[in-house]
C-alpha cells in the first residue's frame, strides 16, 4: 500500500493484520503517532516496510524478526526508543535498514552492521567495545572495506550479465523478428512509475497462453474500453482470472482508462470491491487481470437465464443488493480519496462462487479531493443509468452514484432493464424508475417483482426495497440518502416514514408540474393549429 505523504494522522491500528498477502506498506512522510504495533509480525508477505517521517513512539516491536521476507526496513525519524531487537539481525533477507534520529540506545547487533545500506545516526547507540563507535556518524553504504568490495564485485557482475543478456537479446531478436503476434515488455518503460505492491506484472506471452491467444470463444463480456477474456493461469491449480485488454491505448483515453483502473483498485480494498490481480503493459497493449467471477454479473443472471439454470431467488437478490450497497458505502466514505464510479449498474455489479456481490469496472472511476464533493468532466455512463443533473451539468458527485444504485435496486427486483419499453404495457415513459411509479402510485406494487420469483419473495421486503430505490432516484440529488443511510436501511427492516412522506410529496409536486407543462403546451399547439387554420382559410377564399 503506497501511501506515502497523503496527510494521514492518528494510529496504526493492529487490523493491519488482516492483510496477510501484503508485500509493501509505505507510511513514510505521514503524521502517524502512537506505538508500532506488534501484530505488523503476522504481515508475513511483506518485503518492504517504511514508516519514516512520522510520529511513532515506544519501542521497536520484537515481532518484526519474523518478518522473514522483509527487505527493507525504514523506521527513521521517529520517537522511537529502547534498544534495536535482535531478531532483526536473525532476518535473512533484510538488506537496507535505516534507524536514523531516533531516540534508540545500547548496542547494535553486529549481523546489522553488515547490511548493504545502513543508516543509525541521530541515535546514542554504540556499535560494540571493538568496533568504531556510530553514535553521530554519517550513513554508511557498508559495514566494512568487505562491503565495499562486494558492491565492487556486484557491479563488475552486474554488467557482464547485462552484455550478456543483450546479446542473447539480440540473437533471439534475429531469429524471431519475422514471426507474425510477438509482443516484448519493456519494463520500467511503460510503468508510469506506479508502485504496485502485491499486484503481479504478468508477461504478455502469459496472458496469451492463459486466453487461448485471446481467443473470442472466451470473451466474457465487452465494454466502452475493450473485451474481457476468461482465462486459466499455468501452474498445478491452473487459477481462473478475467483479463481486460484495453482498446484503443495509443489514444489518450485508453491510457488514461488504464491508469485510472490501476490506481482506484490500488486504493480501495474491500469484500465488495473487485480486487485487481495483477496487469501487464507493452508498446502497443495494456491489460488488467482479476480473479474470475463464476457468476458472471447481476446483470447477465437476471436476463441471460440459460436452460437448467435457476433464476436469483429472493434472499439472494436481496444479498446482493446489500453487498453492493455495502461496496459504495466503503468508496464514497471510507476511501481517501474518496471515488466516484460514474457507471453503477446491474452489469458492473459481479458475483463470486457464492454470489456475494462485488462491483466492478473502475473504467469510469475518478477519485475526488478531500476539499471537493464533486468532479467536472464529459458525459460518462449508461442511458437509463444516468441522474439528471448529471445531464445537465456534467457534474458527477457520490449523489450520481446512488441514482445509480437505486436504478439497479429495481433492477434487481424486476429483471428488467433501465429502459424497458415493454415492461409496462401501454406506457408512455419508457424509463423502468417512471414505470415503476406508475405501478406504486396505482397500489400495484405486486406487478413490479420479476416473474420469474414465481411469488417466492417477501412483500414488506419487497416495499422496503422499492422505497429505498425509489429515495435514491429522487430527481432532486439532495434528497437522496448517504449510502451510509441506504445500507442502514437495507439492514433494517423500513424506511423512515418522514423519509418516504417527503418523497411522496415532492413526487406529488414534480407530477403536478409535468402536467401543468403538459397543459401549457397543449394550449400552445392549439393556438398554433388555430392560426394555421385561419391562415389556410383566408389563402383559399376569394381572389
């Protein structure tokens, strides 16, 4: 996790924990205080650790020492104190340490001193009776002439195997240059100086294989940025993964869409988010690999029922959507930045084995500032999908998402589309929301759920849902809920009166005045057919 310098205070809770397979947590250049806490020993994964430039007080945890896979270790400029553990020394691939002006005391572990970089100024430690002592000293890149010697030996070897790997390079380039599908990673080239930390850099010929050459009887779903593939990896379990190849990446909006995906899913970690595995960049190709989601999207579960295949029942339906809820919740209010996805809809909305709920396609996504509530852009979206203001003005905020989430909540009720013409026969609207209220106004709430429940669900559920869906769509963005408020409510078992009682009343208003405009431009084409009959008269009397 790449979070250096990003403002955050208070403390490090121990729940880090819960992160067995991260590899990197850069904290440095934060204002973090309170102790460092024990449980950054269960980090197991993890390979470099930086918490420079904070606030940390209390002694260095011993637990560190089992960090078996750690690297680097930066704790400097603190207000840490006591003595360095010496189960740090006990860690075999600890390579760069630095401990610089801090408050330690007693003596360094000789093993420490035989680092490739070192750094312990700022201190009041010793480095043994026989040995110079290092309280004050500058930072050394070595712990002996020894050392310098072996980075010496290391750059002699360093660039023989470098001119070795060139012309090896270059032969296999001879040889292969006329063959048609070969794509070459550059690497750092492309990278645009990301820091990923647990996510893999996949090659191209991996993804290749993985897809069957990207074979189009694995497409698994098409979107505004390119094709998503089903794939396989190789290797004794052979994991399943969705790949996402990006179209048109030498425009600026396919990089842009790139980046933009890379970064959203680097920030947010959640049950309900899709957790981005790893990615893969050439000259000419920008891909993105996921786990795959045996379950496809709520959308396709609900329209594309194949034969012998059940359609959701309701407990699931309504799981579903509380899962979902419970995934904006964690990007409106408890990322930071907080992220607008632009695009919430049944179809972005994947299901895992268990169909738990987890959305998706970060596409669209924007991160807004701490300072701002809304983003300026171009028209993103899908019809049907889309808040109204977000028409009219281009700004899209967390209010555009939960008009977003309260469209696919009667999504998920009714089976249908956003824009469903057929859903309600003889309607004039052709929106699903403008047909459901039809429905809810005329006390034929029933005629809403999809037949294919069969009347399996439940009805105060059912009015529940559709209230929540309907709060959420309210024309006016700031009479919808927080998804703070709407996972609340799906939680619970209704919705506040007064909050429906507001609802029906402003719908009541916004219904008066659409036909109050009706009326008004009915009068008008009267009076213009009027004239036009007049006209047409005294063109054909006598002449």
């Amino acid at each position: 996790r790449n979070l250096r310098s990003s403002g955050l205070s208070g403390v490090l809770s121990p729940r880090i924990s819960d992160l067995p397979y991260l590899q990197q947590l850069l904290l440095d250049g934060n204002n973090i205080t309170g102790g460092i806490p024990q449980e950054l020993g269960n980090l197991s994964s993890l390979t470099t650790l930086k918490l420079g430039g904070n606030s940390f007080n209390g002694s260095i945890p011993d637990s560190l020492g089992r960090l078996s896979k750690l690297q680097i270790l930066d704790l400097s400029k603190n207000l840490l104190s006591g003595n360095i553990p010496t189960s740090l020394s006990k860690l075999p691939l600890l390579d760069d340490i630095n401990l610089a002006d801090n408050n330690l005391s007693g003596q360094i572990p000789k093993q420490l001193l035989q680092m490739s970089l070192y750094n312990y100024i700022g201190n009041h430690l010793n480095c043994g009776q026989h040995l110079i002592p290092c309280e004050g000293s500058s930072a050394n890149t070595g712990g002996s002439n020894n050392s310098a010697l072996k980075v010496v030996l290391a750059s002699i070897g360093g660039a023989v195997t470098l001119l070795v790997i060139i012309v090896l390079f270059l032969l296999w380039w001879q040889r292969m240059r006329h063959r048609p599908e070969i794509y070459v990673d550059v690497p750092g080239q492309h990278d645009h100086n990301l820091e990923f930390g647990q996510i893999k850099r996949f090659s191209w010929r991996e993804l290749q294989i993985a897809t069957n050459n990207f074979s189009e009887q694995n497409v698994i779903g098409r979107g505004g940025f390119g094709k998503v593939y089903k794939g396989a990896l190789k290797g004794p379990h052979g994991r399943k993964v969705a790949v996402k190849r990006l179209s048109e990446v030498e425009k600026p909006e396919g990089e842009i869409a790139f980046l933009r995906e890379v970064q959203m899913i680097s920030i947010a970690v959640h049950k309900n988010i899709l957790r981005l595995i790893g990615f893969c960049t050439t000259p000419t190709e920008r891909l993105l690999v996921y786990p795959y989601m045996e379950n496809l999207s709520v959308a396709s579960r609900l329209r594309d029922i194949k034969l012998n295949e059940p359609a959701l029942d309701w407990p699931t339906r309504v799981r579903i959507a509380l899962g979902a809820a419970r995934g904006l919740e964690y990007l409106h209010e408890h990322c930071n930045p907080k992220i607008i996805h632009r695009d919430v809809k049944a179809a972005n909305v994947l299901l895992d084995g268990n169909f738990e709920a987890v959305v998706g396609d970060f596409g669209l996504a924007k991160m807004i500032d701490k300072e701002r509530s809304t983003v300026t852009t171009k028209i993103c979206g899908t019809t049907g999908h889309i808040a109204p203001e977000y028409l009219q003005t281009g700004r899209s905020s967390v209010k555009t998402d939960i008009f977003g989430y309260g469209v696919m909540l009667l999504e998920i009720v009714t089976g249908e589309r956003a824009i469903s013409p057929d859903f309600l026969e003889g309607a004039d609207d052709v929106r699903l929301i403008d047909q459901v209220k039809l429905l809810v106004q005329g006390g034929r709430l029933t005629e809403v759920v999809d037949r294919n429940l069969h009347n399996a669900y439940d009805f105060e559920e059912l009015e529940k849902i559709i209230q929540i869906a309907l709060l959420c769509t309210c024309e006016e963005p700031d009479r919808r809920p927080a998804m703070s408020e709407v996972v609340k409510m799906m939680e619970g078992n209704v919705v506040r009166a007064e909050q429906w009682e507001e609802w029906q009343a402003a719908e009541l208003a916004r219904s008066a005045r659409q036909v109050e405009m009706r009326q008004q431009q009915r009068l008008v084409s009267i009076r213009e057919e009027s004239v036009n009959i007049q006209e047409a008269v005294q063109l054909s009397g006598a002449r």
